[in-house]
C-alpha cells in the first residue's frame, strides 16, 4: 500500500467508487448538506474536483520542471468552491469525472526519475511527487464520506487506513503533547501512543477504521470503547 503502484491502483479504485456513487445524483441531492460544516454536496464535489486540478498542475510541474501550484491561494480555492457549490448535479459529476481522470492520466505519464521531483502545496509543505497521489487518495477516501451517500469508514481501505491511522496519532501526540492514553485496534491488534501526558485518557479501542474516523472527525468516537470513565478527550481538529 506504501508503494507508489499501490497507491495509484488505489486511487483508480477510490476514484471509481466514488463516482459510482455520484452519477446518478440528483440536482435537489446535491444542494443537500455534506457531513462538513456549511458544505454542500455540491461543495464536497467541487472541492475534490479543484482538487484533482490542483494535483494535475503539481504533477505537470515535476514532469516539465516548470514549477507547477496547487492553487493559486487559500483564497482563490474557497472562491473557487463557493462558485461551483451550486451547479446542476450533472454539471458536478462531469466536473468531477474529467479532472479525476486528467489527475490519472497526468500520474501517467510522469517519468521514473520525476517522481523524486520536489513540488510545493499551498499550505507551503514541500516534498516528492511521490507524495501527490498519496495526498489524493485521502482526499478522496475522506471526502466520499462527507457526501453522506451510504460509504463509511468501515469502507475505507484496510491498508490506508492503518497507515493513517499511525501518521495521525503522531500527528495529534505532536500537536496536543498534554494528552495521554493509547489507542488499541481491535481488528489488528496495533497499539498507539495518544500523547505524552500524565494522566486518565486511559485505552480507547475500536477498528482501526473506527479510530481514524474520531481522529480526523469523521465520527463523535460514539462505538469506541474506553477502561475509565468521562468522556473522549478533545483532539486537534484534521
């Protein structure tokens, strides 16, 4: 699943199901609230979609060596959004299906040696190309959940899964160091540290997929088990 050919089969996998889902979408379904905050389906839609493009210019980039930009600013991506928002659920889907398969076809073609080139997002995070299909592959996953369309977590990839599961709890140890605790897979038997701190988060145990989804927000952690009692502690928002 590490593997760049792992993750490019993944994403052609993600990608057909998520626009499986979609297709028959009706335009009063798409004016209907995602799992986020203020969005839309149609904005989760056309959110993924700006996405595609943005990894389409980054991978270009590597491939030319003229340096490529996801978006032109954190400003012109939630315009560019808003804007698209509320087209006709036909308009979205084709929007969706052509910048997905241009992002793939882009992949492609990217010579061996350029996938070692360096490109930079716009949250100002350098790496390899490598990382592009790796970072669209969780757009995707995740997002396919926000649209609240019948796919959960319990869908995701098992091998994605667990390895976002480990890159997250590192992340929110680093973010939130006052925390404690660990979390233990049911499914797999896998351990992680919560966070450094002294004290009574105690173990919280699920499915990896059940885990990754209360970290990253995608679940209130309602079927997570617990040894002490109160509630789940706060964790840094994804």
């Amino acid at each position: 699943m590490s593997s760049l050919s792992g993750v490019l089969e993944e994403l052609a996998n993600a990608t057909a199901s998520l626009i499986g889902d979609v297709r028959e979408l009706t335009d009063d379904q798409a004016r209907e609230p995602s799992l986020l905050p203020d969005w839309t389906r149609g904005h989760v839609l056309t959110h993924l979609a700006r996405n595609a493009e943005g990894g389409t210019r980054l991978l270009t980039g590597a491939r030319t060596g003229v340096p490529g930009y996801q978006y032109r600013s954190a400003g012109d991506r939630a315009a560019d959004i808003e804007a698209g928002a509320g087209r006709p659920a036909a308009a979205l889907v084709t929007d969706l299906r052509a910048t997905a398969a241009a992002f793939l076809q882009a992949a492609a073609l990217l010579p061996a040696d350029a996938w070692d080139h360096q490109v930079t997002w716009t949250s100002g995070h350098s790496g390899p190309a490598a990382e592009v299909p790796a970072v669209r592959l969780t757009e995707v996953l995740i997002h396919h959940v926000d649209l609240n369309l019948g796919f959960g977590p319990a869908d995701w990839p098992a091998a994605w899964a667990g390895e976002l599961l480990g890159e997250q709890t590192r992340q929110v140890a680093e973010e939130a160091p006052g925390l404690s605790g660990r979390l233990r897979a049911a499914d797999t038997g896998r351990s992680f540290r919560l966070g450094g701190g002294a004290g009574g988060s105690g173990e919280i145990t699920g499915t990896e997929a059940e885990l990754l989804a209360w970290l990253l927000g995608r679940s209130d952690g309602a079927g997570l088990a617990r040894n002490v009692a109160g509630p789940l502690p706060a964790v840094p928002a994804f």
